[in-house]
C-alpha cells in the first residue's frame, strides 16, 4: 500500500482580510533537499471549534498530521490485499473463520474471473450494469453457459471485495450491490432411490468402495469429511462419527462450519461394516485415515474424486445408475429423510447445516415431486367430482384456437 507521511502539527486561528476567523492547520514536513518547510491548511470558521481537540479531530478526518493509507487504486490491488488479510491461502491462523475447501475456491474465482476482467480497473470505474452484463457472457472451458449458481458465487464475491474496500474507507460506495444476478439451479440435482442405493451398494461395488458410499450416503458427509476420517474419530461404544477436519487436494484443514463438527449417529449396519473393514485394511490403527492410501503407505487417504470416476460411475453406470460424484449422495440421503417425514429441525442436525433456511431450502427442494404428486391428486380429485356431477346428456363445448367455446 502507498502512504504519505505528515508532522502531527498544530491548529492556530488567524484572522482573514475580510475579518473572518479561521483555524489553520500548521505542521513542517521535509522536502527531497532535507530542508524543512512549513505547510498549513484551513479547517474551517474558528466558531465551529470549540476547542484543541475538536479541531485536531477534524485534521485527522483530513487526513493531517498523521500517516494515511491511500489504499489500492485498482481492483487488483484490493484483490490481493483481501486475499492476504481475509482469505489467507493456509490454515495457520487459529482464528480463521473459512475451510480451505471455501477459500481455495474463492481464490479460484478471483484467479479465472474477476482478476483477467476487472483487475486492471480503478475500484470507481467498475459499474453495476458492466458486470451485469458481463456475467451473463461467462462459459466453461468446453463452451457451455457458467452455471447461474456459479455466476451469483462470483456475483456476491466481488460484492464482498467492496465490503472489504469499505471497511477500510478505501470507498463509500459499493456498486456491486445494483448487480442482479439469479442463482436458481439450472437442473434438478439428481437422487437415487432405494433400490438404485441398495444395488449399488450391496449388489455391484467392492467391500472399499461398498463401504465408503455406504457411510457417504448413511451419514450425509461432505466429500472432503468423508476422506479426512480417521479411526479415532468413531465411537464404536456409542456409535457414533465425530468430523474434526477435511482433506480437499490433500490439504487437511477444518471442516466447514461449526456445525459441522457435530456428531454423526452410526446404524448398527455401518458399524459391522466399518469393523469388517477395519479387519481388512493394514491401516487400522486409531490415528491412521479410515480410507488410507496404500500407495502413500497410509499418510495420506485416497483421493476421492479418482475413487467416484474410476471405481464408483463406471460400475453404477453398467447398472444404468447415473451419480454425478459424491454430493449426490447427500442429496439422496436429504430427500429419503424428507420422504419418511422427520422433523426438519432433525434433518438440519443431521446434515449439520449451519442455518435453519438452508436445510428448509434443500427440504423444500426435495419435496418437487411431492408436491406435483398432491396437486395432481387434488386436480384429479376435482376432476371426478365434475364427472360425477355432471348430466348424462352433457356435451363438452368445443374449444376453438383462442379458447373461446363455439357459439360464443
């Protein structure tokens, strides 16, 4: 950041021509031949200052006699300041609030999106219809749209470097607040059934690959959770799974929110199935990973991306079962607690969301065919009393193109 240094300096009144009193701002500040000059600046009518204070007070609002952090001209500059104070790239400080997995992707957006288009711009040059319009233009590498999920992710990021910017009265305006940009999903995410789960799970897959989309899918856990578990962290006694860390790009850093760090109840099934395992893998000790590597002699867990594309979709795809990747498990395991009528407050405990909303916004999600299933039941409801009621003789009006019946 580039600073300018004053002298902390003094207020002095002095009266104008025109018979005004003013108060003047008078420090010394050196030149580049090391002499000594003295500078000043009117602060305003001597009767606005009631004392010393109030007029350093406003030489400070100024700007005088103190150091001052202009702050970064361009979006660039903030980027990278944000980035160092706010979204550091390791896990080092204790009190950092976001999981590795949350500001790796951050950090991607910002070096793919936003830096490559507006980086070069001053921070007041960037104006809500530009990025508007800009985001609508986004594509993936192959071509396709960005999905509008994505762009309202880079949407509320950049938002959230202007926050930043204000925050450190860098700027008192935030333009990306104008910006409108709708995140609804593009497709319904997919949701395997019953009988699609229990015959990939028991009729398809090996014991490893049985055994981690069963406690995936039986747990709800995210991706990276799912590869950070550890024996040490299963209570066999009390049957229960404790996540204390997530491992993205074998990275181990903490799990998402607070919330996530509860603890998971484990069905008498995935037990047996854990010990089963547990007696199979040379990684059984309490500190070693659950899904241990055996080609990283057990210091690091597989990758489960690799896992899902070389050993999950293609058996499940032979089945004619279609699974984007590991988070569908998830929303499988939403939908099957949705289906048999919990209460939602246990399904946010469950799926430790940090926000009532967000489970309520998945629930309600999951409810689509649910709900097409009662209004066509209501629809059809009304449609046999209509019959019924309805005289013998009864001819049904014929309805031209517009919709207006013949003879009207």
């Amino acid at each position: 950041m580039r600073k300018r240094h004053t002298s902390t300096g003094f207020p002095s009144v002095v009266k104008r021509k025109n018979g005004k009193r003013v108060v003047i701002w008078r420090w010394y500040e050196k030149g580049q031949d090391g002499k000594s000059r003295e500078r000043w600046k009117t602060l305003g009518l001597a009767s606005r200052f009631k004392s010393d204070a109030a007029a350093q007070q406003e030489a400070e609002r100024l700007g005088l006699g103190r150091p001052i952090e202009e702050g970064p001209r361009t979006l660039k500059e903030l980027v990278d300041h944000w980035q160092d104070t706010e979204c550091p790239g390791t896990d080092e400080d204790p009190n950092e609030r976001r999981a590795f997995s949350t500001r790796d992707n951050y950090r991607g957006y910002l070096r793919k999106w936003v830096k490559p288009r507006w980086g070069d711009q001053a921070l007041d040059e960037v104006k809500a219809v530009a990025v508007e319009s800009w985001l609508s233009t986004l594509k993936k590498d192959d071509g396709a749209a960005l999905a509008d999920g994505s762009k309202k992710k880079i949407r509320d990021l950049m938002h959230l470097l202007y926050e930043h910017a204000i925050r450190y009265e860098w700027t008192d305006r935030n333009p990306i607040t104008s910006v409108r940009q709708s995140g609804v999903r593009q497709a319904t995410p997919i949701r395997l059934t019953v009988d699609q789960l229990s015959q990939l799970i028991y009729g398809e897959l090996k014991q490893r690959e049985r055994l981690m989309v069963l406690l995936d899918f039986g747990t709800g856990l995210r991706r990276g959770e799912l590869s950070g578990v550890r024996w040490e962290d299963i209570c066999f006694e009390d049957k229960v799974l404790t996540p204390k860390r997530s491992i993205v790009k074998q990275r181990i850093g903490k799990v998402k929110t607070e919330a996530s760090k509860k603890s998971i109840p484990l069905d008498d099934v995935l037990i047996e199935e854990l010990l089963a395992w547990r007696r199979e893998t040379p990684y059984a000790q309490d500190s070693d990973y659950v899904f241990a590597s055996a080609k990283m002699r057990g210091k690091q867990p597989y990758w489960m991306s690799r896992i899902m594309q070389h050993h999950i979709k293609p058996v499940a795809a032979k089945s004619g079962i279609e699974i984007k990747g590991w988070h569908t498990l998830r929303h499988s395991y939403t939908t099957l607690l949705r289906q048999n009528n919990n209460n939602p407050k246990v399904v946010q405990g469950l799926l430790r969301h940090a926000s009532y909303s967000i489970t309520m916004n998945v629930y309600d999600e999951a409810m689509s065919e649910e709900k097409r299933n009662a209004h066509r039941g209501v629809i059809q409801q009304l449609n046999r009393s209509v019959t019924r009621s309805a005289p013998k003789t009864a001819i049904p009006q014929v309805v031209d193109k517009v919709g207006v019946p013949d003879g009207i």
